[in-house]
C-alpha cells in the first residue's frame, strides 16, 4: 500500500511539473514579444526569425534611401508620388515598427551585424528609430508638397546633371523645397549615427 501510494504521488508532481512547465512556456510564448519569443532557438518563432525580419527591414530602408539619392542628385527623373512613397515606407519601418526586432535581449545569431551595445544602450537606440519616424513622416510630408508662388521666391532645390545620361530633376513634377533637403539630410544623418554606435562590420559578425 505504501509503495502504490508512493508512486501516486510521484505521478501527480510529475504531472503538476508538467503543467507548470507547459503554462511557462505558453506565458513565454504569448508575452508581449511572443511572437519571436518562443521555446524553438532555430524554429519560426526563434531570434533567427527576428534576425531576418530585422535585415530584411533595413535592406527594404537602404533601397528607399539610394532611391531618394538618386532622385535628388539628378540621377533618376523626379516623381512626386513615388518619392513621397518612399518615404512613407522609411515611415512605416521606423520607430516601434523598428525597435521591437531587437528586443528583449536578443540572442545573438549567425550572420548578424547588430553590435553588442545596442542592448546596453536600448533607450538611445529606440530614440533612434522614433526619430528616424519622425523625420521620414517630415520628409514625406514636404515631398508631396508643391512648392508655392513664395518658395520660388525663397529658392527651390533642382539638383545638376550628375552625369551625361542623367536627366535633370523636375522633368515630371516640379521642384523641392529646400524644407525637403533638410529633411532628407537629417534622415541620412540620423541613419549613419545609428550605424556607427549600433551595427558591426560585415567582417564582425556574431
């Protein structure tokens, strides 16, 4: 009798270890970051998925800004629309949208090129990326905007020939307010700072 009592009871604290393991888990997986945050390292919840949701932000990021470059240096034919469109998508990648790939703590992973201090240093960088938002949101709302009867007045960029084949910015749409400019230099500053504290070399990978 002693031993069939015995062996009930360690069945019931296996089983209520079980439970218990099992409700962490889900409590885990169900937090505010459970998306990423699952029990799988390499699964599709895991900090690889996270990895690869981050890059694939910043390529999307990068993409947008060489095309602004090219359409303000003269290199590619202004069109307000799609200009204005692009950095609507800066826009919509930064700030929350940007940050919450990086944390809580990350682990790190394979092929990934964020720096060790980002996490000491997490109020810098989601300040960062809010104002990477906010900037972008600026840009976007001077680019859609067409420069009135005063800007002219006051000067209106239209970049130079940049090369013989180039086309000379303002074919379509008109020209940018110097507002525009600022804007935009301002969201490439706010991006190389980012990179210089928070992003490690290609040969620096961890």
């Amino acid at each position: 009798m002693k031993l069939h009592k015995s062996k009930l009871i360690a069945a019931l604290v296996g089983a209520g270890m079980c439970i218990a393991a099992t409700g962490a888990a889900q409590a885990w997986y169900d937090g505010p970051h459970g998306r990423y945050y699952g029990p799988s390292y390499y699964g599709e919840h895991g900090p690889q998925a996270m990895k690869r949701d981050r890059q694939k932000l910043m390529r999307n990021h990068g993409h947008a800004m060489d095309e602004l470059e090219s359409v303000i240096e003269g290199r590619k034919r202004f069109d307000r629309l799609e200009a204005t469109k692009l950095a609507r998508e800066i826009e919509a990648g930064a700030g929350e949208n940007m940050w919450r790939l990086y944390e809580p703590a990350s682990v790190a992973t394979t092929g990934s090129r964020t720096a060790a201090p980002i996490w000491g240093n997490f109020d810098t960088f989601k300040a960062n990326a809010n104002a990477l938002k906010q900037t972008a949101g600026s840009l976007a709302d001077e680019l859609e905007k067409r420069p009135t009867a005063t800007d002219y007045q006051e000067g209106v960029w239209v970049p130079p020939r940049s090369s013989g084949w180039g086309n000379l910015w303002g074919q379509r749409d008109g020209d940018m307010t110097h507002e525009a400019i600022a804007e935009y230099i301002r969201l490439g500053r706010i991006c190389t700072v980012c990179h210089l504290n928070f992003r490690t070399s290609r040969y620096g990978r961890w």
